[in-house]
C-alpha cells in the first residue's frame, strides 16, 4: 500500500477507489479455446488411433513412428498441451 500512498488510511481510501472505477480496457490475455482439453483428451486420443486400428501401446515402436507424430502434432495444435504434457498422456515418457 505505500506505493499509493505513505499514510495508510489514504492509500486504503484509493485503493477502493480504484478497485471501483470502470474500464472498457482488457487485462486478461485469454487464450482461445481449444477443441481437446483435459476432459476430452483420452476420448480423442483413442478416437484417433481407432480409426488407424491401433491402440495407445502402438505408439511406442517403430513402426508406428509418423503416426505418433502426425498425433502429437495434432494434439500440440488443437489443445493446450505441452509437448512434455502429451508425451505423459501417451505414456512415452522414458523411465528412469
């Protein structure tokens, strides 16, 4: 409070104020919403490796290499999700 003012009282006073006054101004940077979050994640996740009669194991081989990364590219561009965030939800984490 002693950025507004040094006596306490006043700063109070134009604290609320201030915590009253109108702005047409934004403060918040919102993102834009994303077709998967968390609660719809596995849903897609398994639509998606369903439709390619694959299931979530598949991922971790070889052979099934351009298809995990066309789904991590669609989960990295259609959600939130950090790259660290997918690879726990598809259990492509290495163990240490």
């Amino acid at each position: 409070m002693s950025i507004v003012s040094s006596s306490q009282e006043k700063a109070l006073t134009e604290f609320a104020r201030f915590n009253h006054e109108f702005t047409e101004e934004t403060f918040l940077n919102i993102g834009e919403e994303k077709e998967i979050d968390q609660s719809n994640v596995t849903d897609y996740i398994n639509r998606y490796l369903s439709e390619k009669g694959l299931v979530i194991d598949n991922l971790k081989g070889t052979a099934c290499k351009s298809i995990r990364e066309e789904l991590v590219r669609l989960l990295l561009e259609k959600s939130n999700l950090s790259r660290r965030g997918i690879a726990v939800i598809l259990d492509l984490t290495v163990k240490r």
